[in-house]
C-alpha cells in the first residue's frame, strides 16, 4: 500500500513540475517579445509628440492613434495572459472593465486604418486641395468619431448582452477573458456583424485608395514619386488591416478548440495563438512605420539610442 501511495506522490510532483516548466517557458517566452514590443511603441509614441513636425501634421496624427490603442492593447492583452498563465482569478467587475477596454482598443485600429487610407488618396489625388480638406481640425474630428464608434460597440454589448446576474457572485470561477465571461450566441453574432462591417469599410477604402493612387501616377502632371510612396504606404495599410483581422479570430477559434482537445493541449495552442495572433500585429505598427518613415527614423533612433548621436 505504501508502495502505491509513494507513487501517485512522485507522479503528482512530477505532473506539478511539469505543470511549473510550461508556465515559465511560456509566460518567458510571451512576456519578454511583449516588453521590447512595449518598449519600442512607447519610444514611438514619444517620438511622434517631441517635435512639431509630428504634432502638426495629419498622418503622423493617425499613426499616433493607431499607436496608442495597439499598446494599450498589447499591455491589456499581456496582463491578461499572464493571470491566465498563473491562474489568478479576478473579481467579475474588474475582468468586466478589463474586457470591455480590450474591445475598445480592439476596434479602433481597423477604423483608424479606414482613414489614414483617404488621406493618402487626398494627398495624391487633390494636392492643392489637401491643406483645406486634411486639417488638424478635421483629422481631430475624424479620431474623435472612431473612439465614439467603438465605444458605442462596446456600449452595446455590455447593455444588450452581458449577464448581469453573474454579478451577484463577484469571484470568477474561471480566468478571465471574453469566452469566460460568456455573451452568449446574440453577442457573437453582433460581433460578427460588427468585425465584418468594420473590415469591409477598411478594406474598400484601402482598395479605392490604392486604384485612384495608380490611376493619379499615370498622369503626366501627378508626383511620380509622392504617389509611389503613398501606393506602397497602402500596401502596408493592408497589410496591418489583414494583421488586424487576424486577431479577431483568436477567440472564436480558441472557442471551438475549447471543445475538441484536452486541457493540455489547449493551454499550449493557447499561448501559440497568443504570440502569432495578439501580439505580432499589436508591434508591427511601430517598425514599420519606425523604420521605414524618413522623417521619423533618425527621431526614433535618437531616442532609441538614448540621446546619442547615431554617427558617435
């Protein structure tokens, strides 16, 4: 008997280091891509509010928006996963406010690539018209009705379709996140309709954009080389759209795998999903906009570099 008892104990340590290896491998391997990712848009960030020629300027002020609510994101997402991986488990109001935070951000970066697109097709198509129509004003206005829009998605889902009973008791029984806090089928569907019609938005404006900035480069008295940058920053604009669009589908897919495979495994296919869907489209903004922008590689790489001269 005590034969049978000394190894269920050696298997139960055995499962428990295990258990110890994969959240220390995993959560390493999560946190430190996050931090540098963190660390690079927060730089960024800076970046494009030390001079005036950022501030002042339109689509340096949509990259700003679409910045902020990809590391907002990034940062939310991070926490999220790590209690997950070490299995905190939140208050239901905390995770409520944590989730609907996570849906804001999420929505703003599809609405704000629907309209750095149409500035580029201003720029090329109406350059005397530019200055008029692209304003701070206006390009204010414009961030202002994306945050109202995702905000009043999210505004929807918590009236229409939280359960509000879950709140009587305050302890989560689970982890927190979107499939735990369980919607229902009304809420996926929303949210459905809501993704499709938010990308397809995008993508038709990226797609007219791009056709009108080749059309405008066939013509003899168009900027050849202004219209080359603006159809290859429209390439990058989709691009970042189909990166964005792949980060919707993580909870529906770990939704469905919920339901086929063993814990285990889930956990693992998880934390992959985690780092090819979460937080690879959330760092993509900053390096490529960062490296590739002439104007601001050398302010990036200054701060960067902590204030050293790149030629020392």
């Amino acid at each position: 008997m005590s034969n049978v008892s000394q190894s269920y104990t050696n298997m139960s340590i055995e499962v428990q280091y295990q258990d110890l290896m994969r959240v220390i491998i995993v959560s390493t391997l999560s946190t430190v891509p996050s931090f540098i990712f963190l660390f690079l848009n927060g730089t960024m960030l800076f970046t494009l509010r030390s001079k005036p020629v950022f501030r002042d300027t339109p689509r340096y002020i949509l990259l700003y928006n679409l910045l902020f609510a990809d590391t907002v994101q990034l940062a939310q997402s991070q926490l999220l996963f790590l209690l997950s991986i070490f299995k905190v488990k939140l208050p239901y109001p905390v995770c409520v406010c944590l989730s609907l935070l996570a849906n804001l951000t999420t929505g703003i970066s599809p609405l704000t690539l629907s309209v750095m697109p149409l500035e580029r097709y201003v720029a090329v198509c109406y350059p005397l018209r530019y200055p008029t129509i692209i304003t701070i004003r206006n390009t204010g206005a414009a961030i202002i009705v994306i945050w109202i829009i995702s905000s009043l998605n999210n505004l929807t889902r918590l009236i229409f379709f939280f359960p509000f009973e879950m709140l009587k008791n305050l302890q989560m029984k689970d982890r927190c996140s979107n499939i735990a806090l369980l919607l229902g089928t009304r809420s996926d569907q929303y949210d459905t309709a809501f993704t499709c019609l938010v990308f397809v938005s995008a993508g038709v404006a990226v797609i007219f954009s791009y056709i009108a900035v080749i059309l405008a480069a066939r013509l003899a008295s168009a900027n050849k080389a202004l219209a080359r940058k603006a159809r290859n920053t429209l390439l990058l604009n989709m691009m970042q759209l189909c990166l964005s669009l792949s980060s919707t589908i993580n909870n529906p897919l770990l939704t469905a795998l919920s339901r086929t495979v063993t814990m285990t495994i889930f956990s693992w296919v998880q934390n992959v999903f985690y780092l090819c869907f979460i937080i690879l489209p959330r760092c993509l903004s900053s390096l490529i906009y960062g490296l590739r922008d002439q104007t601001i590689r050398p302010v990036l790489m200054y701060h960067l570099c902590c204030h050293q001269k790149l030629s020392q």
